[in-house]
C-alpha cells in the first residue's frame, strides 16, 4: 500500500503503516519531544541494552523499549509513511535498520523520524500540549503522572508535598484508551482541591504493563520534559530523571472526618480504608461511593466509568464445532432476554454474520480470523453503548477468541460459553451435509475434521447441549449472567 495524495509529491509513493496503538503513542511522544533524548524508533542493540540494563548503547538511561512492529515486506523499505487509524500521514520513518526480535520472531524497524503534522485524534486533544509549548514558571514544579482517579487521601497528599516544596504542581494523566474522558473529567472536576495555578496535560501513554518501576522511570523522563523538577510517586526510584517524592502515609481520622497524615491520628480513630475491591463493588452494585472516600465530582465519574453490572454493556461470546447447538442456544438467550425486558440485545450469529458483514471472506484461517475480528469489534461497539451482544461463531483459535476478550474487555465485560458438544453428536445432526462433505476431502481445512478446533481453557461456562434441552442450556447460561448481576433475578 502506497502513500496517499494528501502527501508532497516526493513521499507519494512511500510504502505505509499503521501503528498499533501503544505505537501510536510512542510516535506522538517522540514527535512532541517528550522522549527525549529519543529521536525515532530504537533498533536492535539499543532495545537489548535497555531491556538488559535500563540504558542505551551509548549509556543514556531510558527504561523501556521503544518499538515498532511490521510485516516482513516493510523490511526492505529506505522510507515508510506511517499514518493514524484513518489514513492520516503523521511521519516518515527513514529506516535505519530492520530487526528480527528473538522473543517474539517479528519483524520492526528502526531510525529517525519526520514529522509530517501533529497527530489529532483522542479526547480533550485541546488540553494536549508539546513540552515547548508549555510556559516555564519560577521554582520547582512537582508532576503527577497517573492513570487512576485522585481521591481524597492522594489530594491531600499531594497538597502538602507541594506546600512542603513551595512547587507548582502539573498532573499528567496518562491516556489509555480505557476511561480517558472519565480520568481527565474527574481531574478536571477537583481542580479546585488543587493548589492554585494547577496544570493539567492529558499524554496518551497507554500501560505496558511490563515492570512498575520502569514505569515510574518512564513518567520521570515525560515530567522532566515538561518541566517537573520532582515527581510524586509511590516508590522510592534510583537513577530516575528527575527526584521521585514519595508522600507520608495518610488515613481518614474518624474523629474529626478529615484525611491527615498517620502520625497525626490517634490509632483508634484511624478507619479503615476503603480498599479497591470494596469500591469496585458498590460500583457494581449501583451504590453510592462514600463522601468520606471521594470527591462528588469523582464519584460521578467513577460511576460512569463503571456502571452497575445490571445496565453494563456485556458480550455473550459461545463458541464450538459446527452442530454444537451453540446457534440454538444463543437465540434462546437473545428471546429469553428480550422477554425480560429492560436490557438492548443484539444476536451476532454465524451464518448471519458471514452474509452481511464478512461476504467474500473464504475459510482459510487468515479469513475465519478476521470473521471473529469483524465480529468483536461490533460487539465491542454494542458493549460500548451499553447493549448486550451475543454471538455464536464456530471461533476455533483461542488466539482471537482472546483478542475479541481484550476489545470488549476495554469498555464492558465479556463472557465466554463453551458448548462442548462431542464431535460424533456434532456429526449425527449434520443438516447440511458438512462433515460428510470434509470427510469426502470436499471441504478443505474443515473445523474438528481436517483443522483444529482449540478448546478454551478460559470459559466461564462448558455446556454440552448432548445432555440437556436447549432449554435447560439457556437456564444454564442465564444462571451465570444473574449470579454475575449483568441480569436481574426475576
């Protein structure tokens, strides 16, 4: 794929790419400059060096690698356009080198990178800035870089580091994809419980997930390349861009009804703090979130970012052969749900979805994969808004049956049903002939038959529709949704 007409004539006929979107936020930050010293992607020797040791090959720190994966095809180009998920060029990568990573066995690229325009895309892209687009201010600044809501106990913490430094304070939250607009609104919704003259700049740096400490090293680099000269966090950190500050311990005093620093409290008056397992229960449950614990403006957020379970947007994902009955069972569930009332249904079902949404797709397993990606990105969509989404594909390959979990997953939850019907049940009800047909050597790379069907190891429900009615097989998966709370007990 070449380079669209948008470009300079000189860089039209550019191969391009399109970044995952942990690279996409890599490639924004090295962009704006707020990684640096980096200047594009890292290659092969300076990857191992920081993986090994937290530096690069010339002995700079920088704590975690900095990437970008490609087709093989890609690794013989001297320039590639990358571009946003809607085909907007960002950059030109002049391409330094093309490695092989020896964990993974995929292909990236490395070199410097030219900046075509500044990435548009995200919430509150108004509040985003470059680092030499913030106005340096007098005097040490102190960041916090987070990616959960501030509650009373971390504001009042934060409060008195900063008072304690005599520092402007700037809050860097860190955008994921997951709850950005519900962080940046909560953040925005105390910004008069934070000292005055408090920034607030939004970087997209979704987690990595990799190793806590690097994390926090990686916020320190960002922080000090918008000016902090001290960064809260909440472990000491050696050898970090700028000095980590870690905050006294604080509880909530039962005897005045105010957060203050342990010391201060006498030990019996100290409550018992609520914890995140507690929280994420009243959030579940629908219950309000104790003013004690947080602010209004939070707890609304807090609220919308995590409905109770029973309005919660949720996908019902059943997989298995061909003639497992699962195409029967999740049309009980749809009608069962429909008929209780009070929750949007969507049935995704195989047959259907390969008329509509994946025709001219083959059963090659490239294609039978991007038929359940198809499927979970509009399941996701539903999710999203609240719906309830329920598909029924054969989905043999746990691989992308995972994937659809981890989309979903970002703004719903997701169950997974395993009608585990034997292959020889699955034969005898063969209505269309089909196994008879890959038997014969007719239908290539045929599930159960002459391709591999992988049994999930992560269902949350195995059924065997053999044994029971399809009606006892909707009750089961209906006993899982209300003991869950996505359904209301009738």
């Amino acid at each position: 794929m070449t380079a669209d007409a948008g470009l300079p004539d000189t860089l039209r006929d550019l191969p391009v790419w399109t970044p995952d979107a942990r690279e996409l936020a890599d490639l924004e930050l090295l962009l704006a400059g707020a990684y640096r010293p980096l200047t594009g992607f890292l290659g092969s020797f300076d990857t191992a060096m920081v993986i090994a040791g937290g530096r690069l090959a010339d002995g700079t720190p920088w704590p975690v690698p900095v990437t970008l994966a490609v087709p093989k095809e890609l690794t013989g180009q001297e320039r590639v356009v990358l571009q946003d998920p809607e085909g907007v060029p960002l950059a030109v990568l002049r391409v330094a080198e093309a490695w092989q990573d020896p964990t993974t066995q995929g292909w990236r690229l490395a070199g410097s990178l030219e900046a075509l325009r500044a990435p548009a895309h995200g919430p509150f892209h108004r509040l985003r800035r470059r680092p030499d687009e913030v106005e340096a201010v007098e005097g040490p600044v102190l960041a916090v870089a987070t990616r959960e809501f501030l509650h009373r106990k971390q504001l009042g913490q934060l409060r008195q580091v900063a008072e304690r430094l005599g520092a402007h304070v700037l809050v860097l939250p860190m955008l994921s994809g997951e709850h950005d607009e519900s962080l940046v609104r909560a953040l925005l919704g105390v910004r008069r419980e934070l000292p005055e003259g408090t920034r607030i700049i939004p970087v997209p740096l979704p987690d990595r997930g990799d190793d806590p400490e690097r994390d926090v090293l990686l916020h320190a680099h960002i922080a000090a390349a918008y000016g902090a000269t001290h960064l809260l966090a909440d472990r000491e950190i050696e050898g970090s861009a700028v000095p980590v500050v870690v905050p006294e311990p604080w509880a909530y005093d039962a005897d005045v009804e105010v957060w203050r620093p342990v010391a201060r409290i006498e030990p019996d008056h100290v409550q018992a703090e609520l914890t995140a397992e507690r929280l994420g229960e009243l959030l579940d449950a629908g219950e309000p979130v104790p003013d004690w614990f947080t602010p209004p403006a939070v707890a609304a957020e807090l609220a919308l970012a995590r409905p109770p379970k029973h309005s919660r947007g949720i996908t019902v994902f059943f997989t298995g052969l061909s003639g497992s009955g699962k195409s029967t069972v999740a049309r009980g569930l749809a009608d069962a749900l429909v008929e209780r009332g009070g929750r949007t249904v969507t049935l995704l079902d195989g047959d259907v979805v390969r008329r509509m949404l994946s025709a001219g797709l083959t059963f090659s397993r490239a294609d039978r994969d991007a038929n359940i990606r198809r499927i979970g990105f509009v399941a996701a969509e539903i999710t999203r808004h609240g719906g309830v989404a329920i598909c029924a594909p054969i989905a043999p390959y746990a691989a992308t049956r995972a994937e659809v979990r981890r989309m979903v997953s970002v703004s719903g939850d997701f169950v997974l049903v395993h009608v585990a019907t034997p292959l020889e049940e699955c034969e005898r009800r063969d209505r269309k002939g089909l196994y008879a047909k890959a038997r014969a050597g007719l239908i290539p790379e045929f599930t159960g038959i002459s391709d591999p069907y992988e049994a999930p190891a992560d269902a949350d429900l195995t059924l065997d529709t053999s044994t029971m009615t399809p009606d006892e097989a909707v009750g089961r998966v209906l006993e899982v949704l209300v003991d869950g709370g996505w359904v209301r007990p009738q």
